[in-house]
C-alpha cells in the first residue's frame, strides 16, 4: 500500500485546518483561491486516506486528578512488535510506541492512582512473554505540549 500523494494545494490545506479546523470551507476556498467544492472534496479525500481528522482536544489540565505516566519496557528484541501490539490491547493503556535507546517499547497512560500504574506496569506488562524490565516515570509538571504531535489512528472499539 503506498502513501496518498499530496500536492502543494493538500499542504496549504492542511496547514490552514491545522491553525483552525472550524474555519469554513469559503474563507478556506477564497484564501487558496479555488472554489468551495474543491476545498470540500480535497477535505473529504484527505479523511478518507487518513491523513486528516478532526477532533476535539483536551488539555492534560482537564484530565480531573490522572496523572501522564510513562512506562519504559525493555523486551525480547525479535517480538518487539507482537509484545507492543499485546500491551497496546490494554484498556489502561492510551499509546504505545517502538523506540530505539534504553527502552524498545514505551507506553503512556494517563492514572489517578499509582496503584493502577503499578498494576499495568508490574502485573500487566510484565507479565507478558519476554518482557525483561519495566521503569515508570510520572509527569509531574508540564512544561511544554505540542496537541499537533498527535498521531492519527483508527477509532477504537467501544467497550
């Protein structure tokens, strides 16, 4: 499957929506220069390849008393990507991301007791199969967060 291409008019969309994505389709049409049906259907055809979304996002100022925790997972390098696909199946668990440094696999959640943290980190994760080590770090205090990092996925299932 390859990426959908995108030309320079898909770019300055994307980069006009990304400033405001409640600005109306005619503002968009009439800055771009083009007409509101082009803007509509270049709207429609990013979302559909996946390569927009629109939704609402919070602050991590309004998640009431959860706190953002980090947990750092050293595993069996050859099932990196099943063991990351097992932890991303955990309801607790909001993102889980392969790196590469001192942890391979590094999973964030947001909780309003550490033991709930513990019980992911400790009973959950490493628990799993090959899993060698887990560390959890909480943020204490945040100094900077970018929303536009956020990465673009499929809904998840309702529960």
């Amino acid at each position: 499957m390859t990426a959908p291409h995108l030309d320079q008019l898909d770019h300055q969309l994307i980069q006009i929506l990304s400033l405001d994505a409640r600005i109306s389709n005619r503002k968009i049409a009439a800055e771009l220069g083009v007409t509101e049906g082009t803007v509509r259907g270049r709207i429609k055809k990013l979302q559909q390849d996946g390569m927009i979304a629109f939704t609402a996002i919070t602050s991590l100022g309004l998640v009431d008393s959860r706190k953002l925790a980090f947990i750092g997972v050293q595993a069996d390098v050859n099932r990196v990507k099943e063991i990351a696909t097992e932890i991303a199946e955990l309801a607790a668990v909001n993102a889980v991301m392969i790196t590469m440094g001192r942890f391979n696999i590094l999973v964030f959640g947001l909780f309003s007791e550490l033991d709930k943290l513990h019980d992911v980190a400790s009973d959950q994760i490493l628990a799993i199969k090959d899993v060698h080590h887990v560390e959890t770090s909480i943020a204490v205090k945040t100094v900077k967060y970018n929303s536009r990092i956020v990465r673009i996925t499929k809904p998840s299932k309702p529960e």
